[in-house]
C-alpha cells in the first residue's frame, strides 16, 4: 500500500484541494487521505450506513477491519482515522457527534484557561519543544538570566538550545518556585 496510482490521485479531487489550499496535511501525503476516506465511503456503502453524518461506531468498526486486513500497516489505521476526522469536521464542516476521542474547541479552551497546563502549552508553543523534550526538561536546563532553554538529547538525539518565551518566564519562574516551596515546606506540615 506504499504508492498510489496514478487513478488514486484523482480521488475525492474536492478534498484534496481543500487540504492542500488549507495546508491541513502535507502535499506529499493528501491523495493517501483522499484514498482512506474514500475507502470509508465505500465501506459504509456496503454495509448500507449513513456516510453523510459523522458516526464513530461506524469510524471504529472501519478501523477495526483495516486492523484485521493483514495486508495494512501499522500506522494505517491511524492515518485513515486522521483523514475521516478531516473530511468530516473540516471539510465538510460537522459539528455534532464529537464523542471519544475528538475535543471540541470548548474542551481545549477550558483545559488551557490556565493553571499547569496553560503553562505547558505555552511552552511548547513559545520555546518550539516537542513534548517528549519538555518531558524530559530539568530545572538546570532553564536558563532565566539568559532567556534559553537548554534540550538535552532532543529529535536525533541531539542537544540544542532554543528561547524561553519572555510570556511565559514570570510564571514558570513562580511555579518551580512554588513546587520548591512545597518539597521543602510541604512534608512538614
């Protein structure tokens, strides 16, 4: 299932404008997501479902069968979800239905209105981290006079430096002092 014929480009062509003029997906990888969405069409074609509304069951009963099909790769299956959760909430514009894994906008604003994790997000936007290396971030590795955060062992397993975002600096500085606070003081009370 490697490369697709040249019949397979011209899947879904709509769709695959929309995801190319939006810059959802890159260009290299859009006539793979037209491919599984129209392979989720036909699927409920066959089983005589509704392909016009969003249907997790029907999502996951797709998935399911691509992960029986000893002819799909690993990370298949997942590429097939991604290109059915984009045609139906963006490209077609869907907004009911969200349910399991899919977070409304609500959700994400409510859980990053502030707090650890506003702080979290914040970093790894401001500071450019991918989350494996903000999960492996050590207090040494924040340099405040300096504004950089040092990553140790990072994609490649190589080191590098990058900012610290000056939004962020205030409040990270008063969180790690509040947890130092608490490791010391907080036993004893």
């Amino acid at each position: 299932m490697g490369k697709l014929s040249g019949s397979k480009n011209n899947l879904l062509p709509d769709f695959q404008k929309f995801l190319l003029e939006r810059k959802l997906a890159p260009e290299k990888n859009i006539p793979f997501l037209a491919y599984w969405v129209s392979r989720f069409l036909g699927f409920c074609r066959r089983l005589e479902r509704v392909a016009t509304e969003y249907n997790e069951i029907t999502v996951q009963e797709f998935i399911e069968e691509l992960r029986a099909d000893n002819r799909t790769l690993d990370w298949q299956p997942q590429q097939a979800e991604d290109a059915i959760i984009l045609y139906y909430f963006n490209y077609l514009g869907k907004t009911g239905g969200q349910t399991g894994g899919i977070v409304g906008i609500s959700d994400a604003e409510n859980a990053l209105r502030e707090g650890t994790n506003l702080l979290i997000a914040e970093l790894l936007y401001g500071a450019g981290l991918r989350l494996m290396e903000l999960a492996r971030l050590r207090v040494q590795d924040i340099d405040f006079d300096s504004n950089t955060v040092f990553v140790r062992s990072g994609k490649g397993d190589k080191d590098r430096s990058t900012i610290l975002p000056s939004a962020v600096k205030e409040r990270l500085a008063d969180h790690l002092n509040k947890i130092k606070l608490d490791a010391l003081y907080g036993k004893q009370q």
